[in-house]
C-alpha cells in the first residue's frame, strides 16, 4: 500500500500491522535458535564420537581471515593434555587438493627424532598413516608399562 499525499493515516492499522510484523520476528528468532542448539549439540556429538572413534581431540582455531590463518590442533588422548600437533593448510592459488603442514610446537620437535614417525609425513605423505603410528606408539607403551 502507498501512502498518497495528505493521506490520513490510522495509527490502529500502523499498530496491528506492526505486532504481526513482531510476533512473526519473535518465531523466526525462535526457530533460529532452536537450530542453534541442534547444530551445537550435533557439533558435540560429533566432536566426541570423533575422538572416541580417533583418539584424538581436534580443535581448530583462528579465524581464517588475512594475518590470522586457521590451524588444527590434535590432542591424542592417550598422551599429555600439553602435548599438541598443529597442522596448518599450505595457501596457494590453484584449485588443486591443498595439503597440510606440521607447524612447531614440543611435541612436533619431539617426533623429529622418531624416524618411522616422520616416514609417513615425508615419504608416504600420509598425516593419517603419522597418526595412526602415533597413536599404536602411544598405546603399546601404556599396555606395556
């Protein structure tokens, strides 16, 4: 409807017309977070299953923008909760599968000494394959201790 000029304007139908507008804002914000708990508990879920199934807690953190690159933390749970393996996604132009880096930290510095650790980074180049062996590493030695 448009207004013509020195048209007289009924405040009740402004209102009415207002109250629907809010009381259909109130249920989209309702649905909005309703899927907002729902994507929050699916994300638990599946963060749990992942570890229970892996054995290793995955956080990712940054924010992906310039100056501030997203980086995946794994935590084993078998090993010490300060121990973390960072990967990081190599930035290139091309549309190709991009691969991920290991970046520095104690842990990282650590398997440098493992030779059979390192085999599945360098030769196989298989971050699976490293965290597969990590994990079998980890839990021979706390069956066998």
């Amino acid at each position: 409807a448009q207004l013509q000029q020195g048209a007289a304007v009924d405040p009740l139908e402004v209102s009415a017309g207002l109250q629907a507008k809010t009381i259909e804002a109130e249920k989209w914000k309702k649905k909005y977070d309703i899927s907002k708990q729902h994507i929050a508990k699916m994300m638990r879920t599946f963060r749990e299953g992942l570890s229970t199934l892996l054995g290793w807690h995955i956080d990712i953190e940054g924010t992906g923008r310039p100056g501030d690159p997203l980086t995946w933390c794994f935590r084993s749970k078998y090993g010490s909760p300060d121990d973390v393996l960072i990967f990081q996604r190599e930035t290139t132009a091309s549309r190709e599968e991009k691969q991920f880096n290991l970046l520095d930290s104690a842990w990282a510095r650590r398997l440098q000494d493992d030779d059979k650790a390192l085999v599945y980074l360098t030769a196989f180049q298989s971050i699976p394959g490293f965290l597969g062996y990590i994990t079998i590493d980890m839990v021979s030695r706390q069956s066998f201790s």
